[in-house]
C-alpha cells in the first residue's frame, strides 16, 4: 500500500513552516518502519533544495491560480490510484478543493490533516470570509475525504462546529531527538540570567507573542536577570520589536532569527523555560522539540499540548491566553526552579515525550487508519507491506 502526502511546498525541516517540519518527521518515521512512502509537494520552484532524505520527493510547479494543480499532478494520481492512500495536509488550501475532486473521482481514499487550521480561533480571523468559502470549497472537500485527522481537541472542537457529520480521528505527531541530542538536557545553571524561549514563526497574532511580551515585562520588574530569546523570523518581526521598545523591554528581548540543527539546540538548552502560548496550532513542533531537551513548557490549550503538560508536571497551562497569566506562569515556574525543582521537571518533560510522544505506537495507529480506509474502499484484505 502506498502512502502519499501532499503538501504545500518540499517538507523542508530547514524552513520556518511547522506543516513542512511535521511532514517530513512524519514521513521519514513512516519509511523507517518499512511503509511505502512518498511526499509530493506543489511549490514555485523545482529545485530539489533541501536536505537528503529517507523518502521519495515529487515536486510540481504551482500554477498563477490557487484553485488550479499542476496538471501533471492530475496525471500522476490517475496513474496511482488503486495502489493506496492519499494525506493532505493544510486547511484553507484552494488548491486542495479541486485535488479532493479528482481523488473522488479516480476513487482514491484520502485522509485530510488541517494542521489547526479548524481551530476556534483560527476560525475567527477572516470570519466571513471563511464561512462563505466553507459554504463553497472547503466543505466539499470534507466531504471527498474519508477521514478527517486532528492533532488534538482544540481542533476537534472547532471542526464539530463547523461540519458535524465528518469522521474524525485524534492522533498526535510523535518526536524524537536526533542521536547526537538525545544524551544530553538543558543545561543553564551556570548562566546568571534566567532565560525564556520562544521557537517559531514571528506571527505575533497566531502565536501569542504580544502577549508573551507584556507578561515577560511584568515578571522583569520581578526578575530583572529575566531574558527572553526569540529563535524565528517573520514579516512580523520589525513589528514586535517595535512593541518590545515600547514596553521598554527590547535590550531584554534577544532576537536571534531563524536557527536550525545544533545551533538552535544550542541556544535552547540555555533557556530555563520555553513559552508558547499560542493562540491557534495543530501540533507545534517546538514545543516537543523543547521538551524531549528537558525543557519546562509554558503552553496554552490551543497548543493541543496541555493535557500531557499537565498530567506529567512538565510546565505550566495557561488558563487564559493574557499578559497577567503569563506572568504568573512565569512567576510559578521561576519559584519551582528557585526551589530546586529544576531536575523534577526535566525529567518529567522527558518522560513525557519518551511516553505521550513515542513514534512507535503512533505510527501504528496512523498506519491502522491507512489501512482502514483502504480496506473499506477496496473491499478485500491488504496484504502487509
């Protein structure tokens, strides 16, 4: 059975885009556990930039017309079909609408991920806009998939209140650290200076980030050793360091652009916390990534991280996505650290990732959707493999 993801854009993990990281880990976990795997990516460009990989890579040139796919792509899924399972991934995606079609017309059965994009907030920006497109593409679309697959309850929630009558089925990303990382934790005990990071795109309206800086100006007048490091870029940028000069806080807030492989781990294992109080994601890789370092996570719910947060005692949830909770988070957080806590935490970060976030039985799961729905659409058993 073969598995295809389709994407915007080359599942580059050296891009700022969270779909493209998680795809890639994605795919690269499904190959390693022996599935037939490819990813098949529309973009502007052609050329194979990114770094070598363990699975197939087919790119097509996008068209001037976001509803328009490649027409070579409409060639391909002809000549694929009756071998497996298609994956999109992105919601809001027009091109995807008239890929739905042709997958229901060739009858190949697809599994649609939105990446958060059904969010109840994510909803809210654009709403109009949003309900008219629903009304016309978006929910046709829904209605070509066989299963909807959501990264957490925030995204269940927001789909339900949308469309009630599609199948969904929770299933989380899992994580590992790369060999190299994976011996080692956060080690800042040395530094003077209590730092606390973001990794991310600079969206500052998705993300939370103008809320994170007046909460960070709040705990400074408490904490003046209190740094925080923002590993991203963004077209928001120059616009959130406009707001930290305004909150006075800019010699305090470092903005280290975007960072990957060990220069960014490199940076992360200096932090003593990691704040990411989103308010509308999938599954933000970051976060995960931070804490499988040991990494103390300060998330809000929409993270769709919070319920292990909580049940492993590896952070803190934020009740409300507001300055004056995040300080307070900060402020908890900074007290248990002061309190020896440190080491607790971290092991628990870490225990929450070897167990809510093993690769292994989530892979399983996914692959026992891939199945499912083939099984169903073909009527006969799959062979393994």
């Amino acid at each position: 059975m073969e598995i295809i993801h389709i994407i915007l854009g080359k599942a580059n993990p050296l891009r700022m885009n969270g779909v493209n990281k998680v795809v890639h880990e994605l795919a690269t976990r499904q190959t390693e556990a022996g599935m037939n795997v490819q990813v098949w990516g529309i973009t502007a460009n052609l050329a194979h930039d990114y770094p070598q990989r363990n699975f197939a890579t087919r790119l097509f040139k996008a068209s001037g017309n976001p509803f328009v796919p490649p027409a070579e792509l409409k060639e391909a899924l002809f000549e694929h079909r009756n071998r497996g399972v298609v994956h999109l991934h992105g919601g809001w995606i027009p091109v995807f609408y008239t890929i739905s079609k042709w997958l229901k017309q060739y009858q190949i059965p697809a599994v649609f991920t939105p990446h958060g994009a059904y969010n109840i907030i994510a909803m809210q920006r654009s709403g109009r806009l949003k309900k008219l497109y629903f009304r016309f593409f978006e929910k046709e679309l829904l209605q070509n998939v066989k299963v909807v697959h959501c990264l957490g309850k925030s995204e269940v929630g927001g789909l339900k209140s949308i469309y009630t009558n599609a199948v969904t089925q929770l299933i989380p990303y899992g994580f590992s650290c790369p060999d190299e990382q994976a011996d080692s934790t956060v080690s800042p005990s040395h530094r003077p200076d209590f730092i606390i990071g973001f990794c991310g795109r600079i969206d500052i309206f998705t993300k939370g980030l103008d809320v994170l800086l007046e909460g960070f100006a709040a705990f400074k007048q408490r904490v003046p050793e209190a740094k925080l490091w923002v590993i991203g870029d963004g077209e928001e940028k120059a616009r959130l360091q406009q707001l930290a000069t305004s909150l006075k806080i800019f010699d305090d807030v470092i903005f280290w652009g975007s960072r990957f492989g060990n220069e960014k781990i490199t940076l992360l294992k200096q932090c003593r916390v990691f704040a990411h109080p989103s308010r509308n994601e999938g599954l933000p890789a970051s976060v995960l990534e931070a804490a499988s370092l040991g990494l103390p996570c300060m998330v809000s719910a929409q993270t769709n991280v919070d319920d292990n947060v909580a049940r492993y005692d590896a952070g803190y949830v934020l009740r409300q996505i507001t300055a004056r909770e995040i300080n307070n988070g900060l402020t908890v957080l900074y007290n248990r650290i002061c309190s020896n806590q440190a080491e607790p935490l971290q092991q628990h970060a870490r225990q929450m990732m070897q167990e809510a976030y093993n690769w292994k039985p989530i892979l399983n799961q996914f692959q026992q959707l891939y199945q499912n729905i083939y099984e169903t659409h073909t009527g006969s058993a799959l062979l393994p493999g």
